[in-house]
C-alpha cells in the first residue's frame, strides 16, 4: 500500500486534508472568494473538496485543481460529477511546484501543502505567478505554538512559531486580510478522523493484503500525534493579499 492509497482512505470521513471544521472552510472561501464568477486554482488539490465547495457555493465559478495523485484525481473528477460540478473543474495530474499557467486567478489555495514547495515564502511566491490582479491567496500550513521536542522536528520537520510565519508573510509583500488558528477540537477531530477510517478499514477488510499495513499506519501515525507533536503543533489559515498591489 502507498502512500497515496494510505491518504485516500485515511481522509475518507474528513474529505478536508486539514484540520479545519466546515465552518472554518466555509468562511475561508466567503473570504477567499472576490466575486462569484471568480477563477480558483488549488495547487495540490488532492480529492479536490476545496474546489468541490467553491463551486456548489458559486454557480459561476470555475475552478482548476493540480496534483500528482492520479486516484485523488480520479476521485474529484466523480465527485464534481455527482454534484453536477464537473463541467466547470478542470484538473491536471502534474507536480503543483512546476505548474504553468497565465496569471488569470482570482484565488490560489494552497493548504497543508507548503512541503511540496520548499517552505512558505516559495509557496507564496509560486502562488503569486498564478494570480491575476487584485488577486488573493488562501494558504494553511503548521507551527509550532510552543518548543517541540526533538522527535516531533523530526516528524513534523522544522516548523516556525506563529510570529514567525506571520513575519515572513509580511516580508514576501503580504497582508493577511481574515485568518483562522484552528482549535484544539479541530485538529484532534482531524487525527481521530485520519487514524480512525484508516484503522476501519483494515478492520472492515482482514483479507485484504493491505490491511495490516494500513492498520500498522493508522497506530504509527496515532502514536506520533499522541506521543510526538500533539501538545506542540498548531495550524494557521491566512487570506493573503499583495500589499501593494
């Protein structure tokens, strides 16, 4: 089992790969989102469930989703079919750091993706070249609200604390213009949801060859969070926009 099959049934029961409730992802995108025939583009898309919402919420808008998991693809696109979406997704199986396009969006998401970038000052930077004027950025990613132990570093890799991230917002020519910590509910909401449908399935399939590693996975990552990061991990969700523009 790989790791992108790991994902897909881990977020079965939380389609959001963050730790965000609906009303968090609900008032993000209302801040988000300029207007209701806006442009949005999500680099590293995954299932797509951002665009997915944005686009039952905005019978206008068009969105385009980029990632390189094909069966997350595969997923948005019979999900924007069954919710009579599909004619306004585009999607592309490509890697979000080297995705080409004009500069005609009016939001870019990018959240819990700034890995893939480098950090976040180059997921700004990358998220700037797709945006069209006026444009603004909706980017979530991890901090540490207090001194982590060497082991969640490891894990987790080397995150900043919230003024941190803040300043290098700002440094890159930011300004946050709505912002949203998520609670502590939200993100053990979000873990208990990773680990338990992981968990569920290989219960709900001991036959499957699969299913001891994914239920190996499922109390590794358990104990990680638990062990490891939980008391020092935060997650913040900003609404960017150039501050000068």
């Amino acid at each position: 089992m790989n790791r992108e099959q790991i994902s897909r049934l881990a977020h079965a029961d939380h389609p959001i790969a963050a730790p965000l409730d609906d009303d968090a992802v609900r008032g993000l995108l209302e801040h988000g989102i300029p207007h209701g025939d806006a442009r949005v583009l999500d680099l590293g898309c995954g299932g797509g469930e951002w665009l997915l919402r944005a686009l039952a919420a905005h019978p206008q808008l068009r969105a385009e989703g980029v990632d390189l998991a094909e069966s997350a693809l595969r997923h948005a696109r019979e999900a924007a079919r069954a919710r009579g979406v599909h004619e306004r997704l585009t999607l592309h199986h490509e890697d979000a750091a080297g995705f080409a396009a004009a500069p005609v969006f009016d939001l870019v998401i990018v959240v819990g993706a700034a890995h893939a970038f480098g950090g976040l000052p180059p997921t700004l930077a990358t998220a700037r070249e797709h945006l069209a004027p006026g444009g603004r950025v909706l980017v979530g990613d991890g901090f540490w609200e207090r001194e982590p132990s060497p082991d969640a570093v490891e894990m987790l890799g080397d995150l900043e604390p919230l003024p941190t991230v803040l300043d290098q917002v700002v440094a890159g020519g930011w300004t946050p213009v709505h912002g949203h910590l998520s609670s502590r509910a939200e993100l053990d909401a979000y873990e208990w949801s990773w680990t338990g449908a992981l968990s569920a399935w290989a219960l709900d399939h001991p036959e499957d060859p699969d299913s001891a590693q994914a239920l190996e996975a499922a109390t590794v990552h358990r104990d990680e969070w638990l062990r490891g990061y939980r008391d020092a991990f935060g997650f913040v969700s900003l609404v960017l926009r150039r501050t000068a523009d």
